[in-house]
C-alpha cells in the first residue's frame, strides 16, 4: 500500500483540471476579444472566475459524500 500513498490524488488531480480547462479557458478568451469594452469584459471575468469557485467547491462537497 505505499505505493498508492505516493501516486497523486487522481480525484483532485482531475478537479483542478476541470475546473481551470472548463472556466479559466473563457476567461482568457474573454479578456482576448476585441469587440468588448472594459466593464463588459470585467463582468463576464467576475462571472468566470464566480462559476469556477463556486464548482470548484461543490465538487468538493460533492467528494467528501
């Protein structure tokens, strides 16, 4: 058994990836559009990183049950 205790958290490994692919990925592409101005790419950059906490969280809890 140690050498699953020296493999990565797969779980949480897979989480994180979801998370910064599926809500940091618009972000960028958010912040990289030129037709927006500043306060609509600074609302929709709060919304991303908003939706990307609050899943990340949840799939926590969701973990944890």
């Amino acid at each position: 058994m140690i050498v699953m205790e020296l493999l990565p958290n797969f779980n949480e490994l897979f989480v994180a990836f979801g998370v910064l692919y599926f809500w940091y990925a618009p972000l960028i592409l958010i912040f990289s559009r030129p037709g927006l101005n500043f306060a609509q790419r600074l609302r929709w950059g709060i919304v991303c990183l908003a939706l990307s906490w609050l899943s990340y969280f949840w799939l926590k809890q969701q973990q944890k049950s």
